[in-house]
C-alpha cells in the first residue's frame, strides 16, 4: 500500500519496466524493494543504540557538512568565546544576529561536538528570545533557497495529494476527523499529521518490541496544551530529557494561538503563530542544533527532507 502510494504521489517515480510500477519500492512477492530495505536498516540501527542521547553524528540533522556561508573575517577561538560572553548581556537584536553570524562556524563546531552539544542553549540564551535565530542559523548553514522550500512546496504540491492518498486507507474515526480537519479548519497541521498514516512509524528495535501506530507517534510530533497552563511546570513533567516536540498552545485545538519548540527540556518560542511555520521552524532546530528527531518519527522527518530540502 505504501509503495502504490509513492508512485501515485509521485508518478515519475514509477519503473515502467515492473508489473505494477512500484516492485523496486516493495516487491509483495518476496518482500523485497527500497522500503523492505530501509525498514531493516532503521531496525539494525535502533537495536545498537546506547540508549543516552538523541544526538547522534552520522546523517540527517548532525552530519557534518560544510556551510553555504562563508564569513568576511574568520575569528579565532578565543575571539569567538568572547563575542558569545558580550552576547549574553547583549539586548540590542541586531548586534545579537550579526554576533552570531561572526560566531557561526565556531558555534556548528559546538553544536557537533558530543560534548558542547548539551550547553547550546545554556551558552546562547538568545536562542529564547530572539525568534528569528533558528532561521537565520539553518540559511546560513544551507541558504535562503533550501530554507523556503518546505513553505513553497507542501501547499501547493504535497498537501492536497496526501489528503487525497489517505482518503483510500482503511476508513477510522481518527483517520475520518483527521481528513476533515485537513480540509477545514486546520488543514496545515492536519495533513502533516495524516503523512504518518501514508508513512509507517519507524521500527523502535528490540528495546521496545511491536508496531508503532500513527497515533503513537503523533505524539512525539506535537502536544496541544489549553491557554494558561504552566509550561515551566509541562517541561519539569517531561521524563525524557532528549524528547522534543511542538508544542502548541490555545483555548481549543481550532484556535492555536502560540507554538514552543520543546528540546532537551528547554522551551523556545516559535515566531510564527501558524501551523505550517512552527512546524517548519520545528523542523529546521533539529538541524541547527544537531539533534536527532523522536525515533517514531525518523521515516517522516526523511520524506520531508529528501522532497522538500
């Protein structure tokens, strides 16, 4: 079903050379193909796990790679270390972002080393008071172009493709209320959310045996609290210390009014008040601060950076 999905969503993806046109994603036959591959890979890869940290320096958001951007002046260490001290005092906005861009390359190699990785948001507090900072660090890392490309291309060329796909899944009362939403009120949200129904929840390894439901892994996608609750009081409740999610805040769910970015126990407001750019802000802090998404949520995060970035 999911391969037959793939190749519908995405025609040019189709093998004219197969039966059906979707055998080199999965091959029912002899289970075979691209998914059955990468399904074991994911299970392989969870099962030698340690067990500590989220962050992890093999692919996706922690890869080491080298940036779009390239300072006038490169600052030594210690130059570095004294313009992120002043930064901590600093109130100007404007200082603050040219800071950061002077400090840019010193910050990646923090953000990369196993050991700073952790201090980030201790050492650059502006990260929770400068809402444009996440933005500004993923364009530098990989440019304006890349860092436009999900806003541009899950409205006009994603969403409606995917409601359209879940509309043929095996019909539920959550899966119902879901399309509904994703064609009214909130259909940003929504349709990202019926993504993990057409992409399965990623295999957790032999820690934590059985399938994952696209409910389940919701969950670990975002958390809807009322207006008023105490969010210093929701993060000290978090039992995980690497979880990360979007948090969204408002009256009702139809009426969000304020969205956090809860990472490593640390709450960073989002600067959009909409659905679609809380998520792509959400999205883009995994890779400017080097952090690995929820397991449950690796084959989604993969589908939006492979078509979108």
């Amino acid at each position: 079903m999911y391969a037959r999905g793939i190749v519908e969503l995405f025609p040019y993806l189709m093998d004219p050379y197969s039966k059906n046109g979707y055998e080199h994603f999965y091959d029912g036959e002899s289970g075979s193909g691209y998914l059955a591959w990468w399904l074991k890979i994911i299970q392989r890869s969870a099962s030698s796990e340690s067990g500590g940290s989220s962050r992890q320096l093999t692919g996706g958001p922690a890869a080491r790679r080298e940036a779009l951007f390239s300072p006038e002046i490169t600052l030594s260490e210690e130059q570095c270390k004294e313009a992120m001290a002043l930064m901590r005092y600093c109130t100007d906005e404007a200082t603050i972002k040219e800071k950061m861009k002077m400090t840019f390359q010193y910050r990646r190699s923090m953000v990369l080393d196993g050991e700073k990785s952790s201090d980030i948001l201790t050492e650059l507090p502006h990260f929770k008071d400068v809402k444009s900072l996440i933005e500004q660090d993923f364009i530098l890392q990989f440019g304006k172009d890349v860092a436009a490309r999900f806003m541009e291309r899950w409205t006009t060329t994603f969403k409606q493709k995917v409601i359209q796909q879940c509309k043929a899944l095996p019909s539920t009362s959550y899966l119902e209320e879901l399309i509904r939403c994703a064609e009214g009120w909130d259909s940003d949200l929504s349709s990202i959310i019926l993504l993990l129904h057409l992409i399965p929840p990623s295999a957790q390894g032999w820690r934590r045996p059985g399938k994952v439901s696209a409910a389940q892994a919701e969950k670990h996608l975002v958390v809807f609290k009322k207006s008023g609750t105490s969010i210093e009081e929701h993060v000290d409740a978090i039992k995980c210390v690497t979880q990360s999610y979007l948090l969204a805040v408002g009256m009702k769910r139809s009426t969000i009014h304020e969205f956090f970015i809860i990472l490593d126990m640390q709450v960073i407001p989002c600067k959009s008040t909409i659905t679609l750019g809380a998520f792509d802000e959400f999205f883009k802090a995994h890779f400017v601060f080097g952090t690995m998404c929820n397991q449950m949520l690796h084959n989604l995060y993969t589908f939006i950076q492979t078509f979108t970035t």
